[in-house]
C-alpha cells in the first residue's frame, strides 16, 4: 500500500509520542527503528505490519503511513487509520498541558525538550488491561519482560522480509490459556487469574470501552476497582492510557511520583500532588512528562528543537 497521510496540527513529535506509548525499547509490539514507528495489527481476518512516520518536521509535520504487507479493504484502512489516530493522539492538542507543566519550577528545559509530545494510547481496552496486570509492584523493566513473554506465548506473528513481527494477543487467547501457561510468563498466581477473568469479560462483551467511556472518572475507577486484582492504582492507569482520560493521574505510582520529583525538582510526595492537583482536568499529561523525561535522561528521545516565533 502507498503511504498515505494523516493530518495533524502542528507541534507533533513522533518520536517522543512512540517512546512514551513504549516505555522501555524492549516492547517487542510497539517498535522504533530508523526513524520509524512499526506495530502489526490485524486487518481483514490476516495480519498487516504498518509503518508511520514524519515526512516533515515537529513545526511542519506530515505524517504518512503504510502497510508494508498485502493490501487490505478500505474497511479496514479506515479502522487502522482511526486507531493509529487514537493510539498517537493525533487528535489531541497537547500544548496548553505541556505549557502548564513548563510553567513549574524545574520542568521547563523538559517540557520544551518534549514539545509536540502526545499522550499516547494503548491499542484497545484489553491491551490497556494487559499493559498495566504484570506491572504492579514492579519494575517497568521487569514489567515489560513480562509482556514480551505473552506476547511471545500468546500473540501470532507476522513473517516479513524474513523477519517475525509479533501482534499483541487477543483477549480471546488470554481467556482460553491455562492459568500455569500465563504463570510460566511470569505472572504470579493472583495477577494470571485477574488478568484471564479481564479478558474473558472483554471477549463476551461483558466490559467495554464505550461502557467505561461514558462514566465519569469517579465512577469508572469505582467499576475498575469492583475487577479482581484491580486496584485504584492499575484503574487510574487504565484509565489514562486504555481510554485516554488525562483528567486522571494514577494514584499511588511510585515511580512516576518519583520521576515527578525529579522533573519539578521538589523534595516531598505531598509537594507533587500539590501541582498534580493544580492542573486538574489536564493532571494525567504530567505522568507523561514524567516517564518522557527519564526517556529523554536514557538517550531515547531527540529533545525537539526551540519553537519558532
């Protein structure tokens, strides 16, 4: 397929959105590589690998994107389209979040480094669920390898150019694997049970996006938190990367409490929520900053170039 373009408004930096939807460059779905972004999603009933990237620049970008396998119905291009859109906020203006935060002691040489970062999004609901089980109470490193084993385990795999791309796995397959299938990836015994109740309710039907969507942010935490296993932690986190709710910020992230201190330069937790609450209906953009900065601390993103006047 020939690349096509998808409209958005000016600054938008690709690489600082893919880093922060991947959070450590052993996603093995979600993948960086030469300036582009790759993913595979199904299309049709088979397999398509897509790759977008930024033909222009952050101050005049022109995202284009192509499948790099097969030719799909114009049905499915328009729902890829759509969910690209979703998962890079393509459709969000980010900047009066991003000036606030450069607004706070200590975090403007960050905030301008990620100008044109959008809040990335999760794939589907599922995905969200299974992006946030395996990571309580650990490490995002050790959280990541984790997910690599489902997928690995789980998900079908694409051949291109003589290279394997993995999807990520269905909420179907996660619903029919065997608890100690789920354990041998290195869930404990709580997290394989939470996580295979989640999918079974997802594959029947039973929870949905548009469902937890029309909620208010109190009462969606409330029906996320009613799950086994869910925590208003993992609901808060379900929340800002599944559906994309920036009027909330995870409640008793460590790390990006940790990340926070070190980007506004504040010495107490008390100290965070205090300008965590200051950017109310926008707080969640700041957990974004947050992990981008540390991104940005690894070498991981090219910090964009000061806006034009």
């Amino acid at each position: 397929m020939s690349p096509a373009t998808l409209v958005t408004s000016a600054p938008f930096h690709l690489e600082a959105t893919v880093r922060v939807l991947q959070r450590r460059p052993g996603n093995v779905v979600d993948m960086w590589t030469e300036g582009r972004y790759r993913r595979v999603f199904p299309a049709d009933g088979k397999l398509v690998l897509v790759e977008v990237q930024n033909l222009g620049t952050i101050d005049a970008p022109e995202i284009a994107w192509s499948i790099r396998n097969g030719t799909p119905s114009a049905r499915a291009r328009v729902s890829l389209a759509r969910t690209i859109r979703k998962m890079l906020g393509l459709d969000i203006d980010a900047e009066p979040a991003r000036r606030l935060v450069e607004r706070q002691r200590g975090a403007r040489a960050t905030a301008r480094a990620l100008r044109g970062m959008r809040p990335p999004r999760f794939a589907d609901l599922f995905e969200a669920f299974a992006n946030v089980v395996p990571f309580q109470q650990l490490s995002l490193d050790a959280g990541v390898a984790i997910v690599g084993r489902l997928v690995e385990r789980f998900g079908m795999q694409l051949s291109h150019r003589g290279r394997r791309f993995p999807a990520f796995p269905t909420p179907f397959a996660i619903a029919e694997a065997g608890i100690q299938a789920l354990r041998a990836c290195g869930l404990n015994l709580h997290k394989a049970q939470s996580l295979r109740h989640v999918a079974t309710l997802i594959a029947s039907g039973k929870l949905t996006e548009d469902e937890l969507s029309a909620m208010t942010a109190t009462d969606a935490i409330g029906a996320l938190t009613d799950l086994p296993g869910i925590g208003p932690w993992s609901a808060g986190l379900i929340l800002l990367r599944g559906l994309g709710r920036l009027d909330v910020f995870p409640a008793g992230d460590v790390g990006a409490a940790r990340g926070l201190r070190a980007l506004l330069q504040l010495d107490t937790d008390a100290q965070v929520r205090q300008v965590v609450e200051r950017l109310g209906d926008r707080r969640g953009y700041l957990y974004f900053c947050a992990l981008g900065g540390n991104l940005l601390a690894r070498g991981l993103i090219h910090a964009a170039p000061p806006a034009r006047r």
